[in-house]
C-alpha cells in the first residue's frame, strides 16, 4: 500500500507509527492547508481523505484543536459522510473550545432546519451530544419545532435529546411539557418514535415509579408489537408487568393477543412473554397450572435451537425454576435433558439439575441409568453430581431404589477414588430413609470391602463411613476394627470427624460391647483430656457420663429409634423459589440467588460517597460503615450502601451446629484465601472476643502440633448466606485462612470484614 505524505495510510500497520511533537505540529499545519484549499474543496474524495486523516491523528492522541475554525467552515457542504466526520470532531472538541463551539452551535441549529431529514437528524443528534454547560438554551427551540418533525427519523432523534436536556436541566424540561409530549408520542405512527419515547419516560419516571399504563395505551401499544423489533417488544411485555386486567375476559384478551409472541425464536421476547402469562395468572390456580404446559414446547424449543451455549443455559435455568415449581410439566420430556458429549460442562450441570426435578415413576430408573453413564466424565465435579442426582431421584421416587442401589455398589466396586467416596456420602442419605437391613446389606460388605483396597482420604466421605459402621454395626463384622484404626489418629482429626467418631462407637457399644468397650474408653481419654476444642470435649464427657450414671439411659438417648426421613431440610427451597418466580426473567434466575444475594442499590450523589469516607474515617470503633440491624433492608431487597462493608449486615445471634458446618463447607466453593501475619499467636479468649465484637463467631479450635486450627462462621441478618473459614495458624504468627460461602460477591465483602476483624492483631 502507497504511503502518504502523513507517515502512514489507512487501514495499514504504518498507521500505528508514532511522531515527534515538532512533526506532529507540522503535519496538523499541512492538514489546516489542505482544509483551506479550494481544490480539495472542490475534489469530494481529495476532501473525504483529508477529513479521514484528521479523524486519525485525533485517535493517535495528537492535538487537532488548532484545525476547529477549519473544520466548522467544512460543515458547509451537501455531503453526508462529510458531515458525518466533521460533526463527530466538533462534539469531541466542544469541551475545549468553549468559545468558538459556539459557532458549532449555529451552524448545527441551521443544518437542524435541512432539507434532508438525515441531515437534520444528525445535526440535532450531534446537538444534544455538545458538551457545554450552556448547551439547554440552545437545544429547546430546536426540539420544539424537531419533536413536531414530519420525518420519523428526526422525531425520533428528538426524543432522544430530550433526555440529555433531562439530564442537564429537568427544570427545562419540566416546563416545556416534555412528559406530557412523550405520552401522546406513545401513539406515533413509527414504532421507533414510539419505543423511544417508552425508553424515555421509564428513565425521566424512574424515581416515581415509572411510565403509568392505562387500558388504551397497553392495548395501542400491544397491536402493534407486530411493526417492533425484538428490543422494543421486550420493553412493551415489561410495561405490561404493571397492568392488572380488570377482568378474566380482558386477562385472556390480552393472552391471546401475545400468543404469536411465543411462535418466534427470539430468547428475549420469549422468556419475557412467559414471564407476563406467569404474572397474569398468578391469582388462578388452574389457568396458572395450564400456562405451564402452554409454555413447555417453546421453551424446549428455544433450547434446543439456540445458536450460542449462553442462550441455552439461560433457558435451561428459567426451565429449571418452572420444573421446581410443576414437575409435572416437563416429566414426559425428560429425555431433551439428556446430557450430549459436546455440551460443556455448565450446561451437563443444569440438566443434571433438572431431571432430578422431572423424575416420575415411569421414567425414574431411565433416568438413573442415564446419570450413571455421566459419573465416568473426566470432570470430577460433575461426576460427584451426577452421583447425588442418583440418590435424589431414588429418595424421590422409591420405585427405583432397589436399582439405584444397584448402580451404587457397581460405583462401590470403580478404581476411581473420587466416585467411591463420592457414593459413599450420597449413600448415607440413601440409608436414612431406606434404613432395612434386606435392602442395605449388600451395600454393607461392598463398603468393607472397597475401604480396605483403598482407603477414603476426603473428610466427608470417612465421616460417612464412620456414620455407616456406627448405625449398622451389628451387620458388619470388621465395624469396631475399622474404628479402632480409625482411631489411632484421633488427636489430629478434624472436629467433625471427632464428633462423628465419638457418636459412632457410642452407637456400637450397645450393639457389641466387649470389641468396642477398649477403643471407646482410649478414644474418651484423649477427647476429655483434649480443650483444644469445646464441642469435642463436651460430647465426650456427656457420652463419659451418661455411661457412668446409667448405662441403660445413655442407650436410649444414643440408640433412639429414628423415624424414616422423608424430606431433608436442605432440600425444601420453597421460601427461595418463591423469591426467584418474583424476579422472573432476571440474573436471580441464573445465579439461583434473589437479587438481594448479589446486588445493592446505587447511590445517585457522589457527594454522599464522600461524606461516608469521612464517617469512615472518623469512626475509631471498628464498625465503621456497617449496617446496624435497625438500618437492614427488608427481606429481599438489597440495602442501600455507599461501600461495600455497608451491604454486609451480619446476625450477631447466629449459631451454627459442627455437622451443618461441616455439610455446607464440603458443598460451598472456596472464594478467597487470605494470609494474615499475626505480631504473636493470639490466645483463644482474645480472639473470640476481637471476633464477636464484629459477630464472627468461633465454632472449634483444635492444636496440631505446632499448627492453631480455627473455624470460623458468620451469616448475614437479611439473607441466608452463610460465611465459613478455616484458619491455620503457625507457631510464627503466620496465618493462612480459607473462606466458603454460596455467594462470590458477598464473600469478597466478608473478606475484607474479616480482615478488619483481625487487623487488631496483627
């Protein structure tokens, strides 16, 4: 490619060479010449170029200011892509040169009054787009003869600047009667004058609650989402959000009217038409359950169809809500959620997710002899879910229990450690509601058995073997053995497993004393004697004393009979799933959080900002821009907070029991680890009581040679967002701590409370 005489041409490499200031100069002067000469002025392609290499020096950073007079002289011309580029420079450089903008000003307000409608809606475009603090005095004469246009493209143009005049000066655009005018606009011929003018006045009415929909203007605006694009069909099915039909009559008619909106393949239109036939019915029962069903096919449909994963995702998440809610209404179409080799793995997760919800008596053991074949991926993640998707389908539908079981000593037998742990902790969900000894005692040997080839090194999964050796004991000849291995490292266990272990041999000497009674009296010993951790300590002293009081008594208490577990607590999500259908069609959906998980209102005033940096400042008590629990946002909703440490509202009476820690900390992801460097190892009082004054709790600490270990637990007032963290901390003072808990954005708040908590020790 030819060079020209700037150093570089267009849309070549050379373009990215740089100048020194004097060549710079002197190139700008070249330019302000060539504006100036009649024979570029007269040659449209020599003028276009010139025009071109000013645009390219002002993205090289060079400054072009000097060529302003020049470059308002070359508005003068009937050539729209001139104009184009000379306006573009014009509202670049408004800013700096204020004085001669002003001549900008007059011949934008002319070329406002073109004969071509493209040029007088460029013109007002780049109007409205000048950055100078006087710009409102000039922009509302030109509106008000540019809004009554009898071209569509410079109407709606106009509607758009009136918004900048919104937000230069609402007084202005009070007085002018602006509102008013965007409502009659509503009923303009052009559907692109009418969605702007809808865009316009949801922004200007924001704070009093938005545009205010009446019968004629919802209907007027619904027969003509044919002549829309996607965009505006979807700001019109959200308008339709706050109208309440008077009628049944009118909430079909309206039905009816949006049917066609569900035949289309735009995601969007889609999910938000679903979201307004939810809405409508949610006071009918049955025409509610009915419109499940109605929006079954086109769901399906969009998922499958979808050009892009993200889309199908999307999709698949608000079909997961729906099936939560009516199971029922996707049950038959359980094989569209099969897995597919080429699905990546956030999409085999969600489908995973819903054919546990779909599962019914005819297609329970299909789909459990599915999720088998998913528990050989290489994803070692989805390979334990597909694992527990069995155990819920099976504590679900009792009808494949017996296969379920099945499947499960196959995994049992598997050389894969993961899926035999993995079986194991689903397991022990499984025999708590399948507990009879016909149905467990195959599984029983098959635990022995694949214990002894390869021992389970994950927590969870031996804390569920020792649950299983203590609660079927009696049928398992090697149980008080494989304790008493079990037991020789019981100083360095977690507490958890202390507690677990401690529960299991208490349960096993009623059963088979003489084996168990030498390990049981070794295990007390070492845990009564051991205040490294209060809980382990207390359970063992009230298992010690029971069996001296009354051994009778103690076996009762221990061994009780157990009802049969039909629902876990866990799983009943009833209050969150609620929650998410009010915020259908949202990123709740997605994320599986209601909004008040992940977000907090914006502060409009930064002078509020800035006087919370000074509170923060001048507050010595540690609690500095913390939500007192008077100052919490209503269930659902996020709080408003000026920082981040504000939206972190924690409960100061939250207690939490070891086997729920120990629950929630094997199923939350870890979000940060932190490192602290503490002046000395602070004393177990003293760190408790640092800790409370910011309601941190310590639930067990417990030495391990020279290593303190700390867990910690919070949880936030509004929400249920539990913060757990593991803390180790070294003789020298170092520290290292990790923090789970279900919320990214939450916990990157609770990190830096935790880190203020602590801050007085280190």
């Amino acid at each position: 490619m030819k060079k020209s005489r700037f150093g570089f041409s267009w849309g070549s490499k050379e373009s990215t060479q740089t100048y020194t200031p004097a060549e710079r100069k002197g190139e700008v002067n070249e330019l302000k010449a060539l504006l100036r000469d009649p024979v570029v002025e007269r040659d449209q392609n020599r003028r276009r170029d010139v025009l071109k290499k000013v645009l390219g020096f002002m993205t090289l950073g060079v400054d072009t200011s000097s060529l302003f007079t020049e470059m308002i002289l070359a508005c003068v011309t009937k050539d729209l892509v001139q104009k184009k580029m000379v306006y573009f420079y014009l509202c670049v450089h408004s800013e700096t040169n204020s004085d001669l903008a002003i001549l900008a000003i007059n011949t934008l307000q002319k070329d406002c009054k073109d004969e071509s409608p493209l040029v007088r809606g460029l013109a007002l475009r780049s109007l409205a787009s000048l950055r100078l603090p006087q710009i409102a005095e000039y922009l509302v004469p030109t509106l008000k003869i540019c809004l009554t246009d009898k071209a569509p493209y410079v109407r709606k143009t106009s509607i758009l600047a009136t918004l900048k005049l919104f937000h230069v000066s609402p007084d202005q655009f009070r007085q002018m009667g602006l509102v008013d005018k965007m409502y009659g606009m509503l009923r303009d011929n052009d559907p692109m004058v009418c969605s702007n003018a809808l865009a316009v006045l949801q922004e200007v009415l924001r704070d009093e609650g938005g545009i205010q929909i009446n019968k004629s203007i919802l209907y007027f605006l619904l027969n003509r989402l044919r002549d829309m694009t996607e965009w505006q069909q979807v700001g019109v099915l959200n308008l339709t959000l706050k109208y309440t039909p008077a009628n049944e009559d009118e909430l079909f008619d309206i039905m009816n009217l949006l049917e066609e909106r569900l035949k289309g393949n735009n995601s969007a239109v889609i999910i938000a038409t679903s979201q307004v036939f939810l809405h409508l019915t949610q006071n009918l029962p049955t025409v509610h359950k009915q419109v499940f069903d109605r929006l079954r096919d086109p769901l399906l449909t969009l998922m499958a169809t979808s050009h892009t994963y993200e889309v199908s995702y999307a999709v698949m998440c608000h079909i997961k809500l729906l099936a939560e809610r009516e199971p029922r209404c996707f049950a038959k179409n359980y094989k569209d959620f099969f897995c597919r080799v080429s699905d990546p793995t956030f999409i085999k997760c969600v489908k995973i997710d819903i054919l546990t919800l779909v599962a019914a008596e005819t297609s329970a053991t299909e789909i459990v002899a599915e999720l088998v074949e998913y528990v050989s991926d290489s994803n070692v993640a989805l390979s334990r879910m597909a694992v527990d998707a069995m155990a819920k389908v099976a504590l679900k539908i009792d009808s494949c229990a017996k296969k379920t079981l099945e499947f499960f000593l196959d995994l049992l037998g598997m050389d894969i450690e993961h899926v035999r742990g993995q079986t194991l902790v689903a397991m022990k969900d499984f025999l708590r509601k399948y507990s009879s000894i016909d149905t467990v005692r195959p599984f029983l040997s098959q635990v022995v058995k694949s214990y002894k080839e390869m021992n389970y090194e994950d927590e969870t999964s031996k804390i569920a073997l020792v649950w299983v050796l203590g609660e079927f004991g009696e049928h398992i000849e090697d149980a008080p053995y494989l304790l008493e291995a079990m037991s020789a490292a019981f100083a360095s266990e977690t507490p958890s497993m202390r507690i677990e272990m401690l529960t299991a041999l208490m349960k096993l000497f009623f059963k088979r004393p003489p084996e168990v009674q030498p390990v049981l009296g070794k295990v007390f010993a070492v845990a009564i004697n051991d205040f490294s951790d209060a809980d382990v300590h207390d359970r063992a002293l009230m298992y010690y004393r029971l069996l001296k009081l009354n051994p009778k008594a103690a076996a009762q208490v221990v061994c009780t009979p157990k009802a049969t577990v039909a629902m876990f607590a866990e799983d009943d999500t009833a209050d969150v799933r609620d929650r998410l259908f009010e915020e259908f069609n949202t990123f709740s959906v997605i994320y599986g959080q209601p909004s008040g998980y992940y977000m907090k209102e914006m502060k409009m005033d930064d002078s509020d900002d800035e006087e919370v940096d000074e509170e923060e400042e001048e507050d010595d008590d540690g609690e500095a821009g913390l939500l007192r629990s008077e100052d919490a946002a209503p269930h659902g909703t996020a709080a408003a907070a000026p920082s981040a440490l504000q939206a972190l509202n924690l409960d100061p009476d939250y207690e939490i029991e070891p086997p729920i820690f120990q629950q929630k900390w094997s199923l939350y992801a870890t979000v940060q680890q932190l490192t602290f460097k503490f002046k000395a190892v602070p004393g177990q009082t003293q760190l408790e009581n640092e800790l409370q004054d910011h309601d941190i709790f310590i639930l067990a600490t417990g030495q391990q040679g020279t290593l303190l270990k700390v867990y910690l637990y919070a949880k936030m007032a509004s929400v249920e967002t539990t913060f757990l963290v593991e803390m180790l901390i070294q003789a020298t003072g170092a520290a290292q701590a990790t923090l789970k808990c279900p919320d990214t954005a939450a916990g990157v708040m609770f990190a830096k409370h935790l880190t203020k908590a602590v801050s007085a020790f280190t």
